[in-house]
C-alpha cells in the first residue's frame, strides 16, 4: 500500500492498523506545498502494491494532488486506486 504523508486520519489510521497486520506501507513524502513528490511515488508504486490512497485536495491547505499522474503510475502496476 502506498499513500501520502498529508493523508486525513480516516485513512491514515486504517493504514496504520493494516500495516500492523503484516501489510507494506509506504508513506510518500511532500513538499514544502504539502504536494506529493512524485519522483518519491514513481520509486514506491511497484508492481506488487495492491492500493494507492491520495486525497485530491487537502482539507486543510487546499493543496491539489496530482492525482492523474498518481492515477497513470498506479493503473501501469495493476495497483487500485483510491
């Protein structure tokens, strides 16, 4: 599993708790912007990751994902997207 360092606890924390239960998860750095780093997510998704959970825009700082890019690279390694 793959998903960023800004993620709301909804998803963060059922991660966390899958992480416990033997499942990998990488947790994608951001910038100064809080906008994933998307050399970081082109290294993490893999073809052996299952989900990959980026928010779109951030509650918070408004700040907007790239999420088709995001989207292309998890669907080239067969991962869902959420």
């Amino acid at each position: 599993m793959v998903t960023s360092a800004v993620e709301h606890p909804s998803v963060m924390q059922p991660m966390h708790w899958l992480e416990a239960e033997g499942w990998q998860l990488t947790v994608l750095p951001v910038d100064g912007t809080s906008r994933v780093r998307m050399e970081a997510a082109a290294q993490a998704i893999r073809r052996d990751t299952a989900l990959v959970s980026v928010m779109l825009a951030n509650n918070e700082t408004g700040t907007m994902q790239p999420v088709p890019e995001i989207a292309a690279l998890a669907h080239a390694h067969g991962a869902f997207l959420h």
